[in-house]
C-alpha cells in the first residue's frame, strides 16, 4: 500500500513538472514579443523603416498564433 501511495505521489510530481516544462515554450514567445515590442517603442522611426514593418508584421503573426492560449498545448501546431 505505502509503494502505490509513493508510486501516485512520484506520478503526480511528474505530470506537475511535464506541465511546467511544456509551458515554458508559451512563456518564451510571449517574452519574445514583449521584447519586440519594447523594442519598437525605443527605436528611431526613421532610422531603417523595412525593419521596422517586418517586425511589426510578426508581432502581429505571433500574436495571432499565441492567441489566447494558456499552455503550450493550445498553440497552433506548425
């Protein structure tokens, strides 16, 4: 009885830290963005407009592919 105590234990510990794991690729996008965007505010508008435009537009493409999601689970797969 203590083995399967110990094994449900170690089970859940495991699938607590799978989880954690999983959503770290959710966290790095949305830090990702949050640093274009910075980014963007602290640039010189002028200074290379091609760039600018570029990074704009994958803001927007990671945002719309982050969406609403939660976990990495509901991220679109590619």
């Amino acid at each position: 009885e203590q083995f399967n105590q110990e094994a449900g234990r170690h089970h859940r510990n495991s699938q607590s830290e799978s989880h954690r794991v999983k959503d770290k690729k959710l966290k790095k996008i949305s830090y990702q963005l949050s640093r274009a965007k910075a980014y963007l505010s602290l640039a010189s508008p002028s200074t290379h407009p091609e760039l600018e435009k570029e990074l704009r537009m994958r803001i927007k493409e990671g945002e719309l592919a982050v969406g609403k999601a939660s976990k990495d689970s509901e991220l679109p797969r590619r």
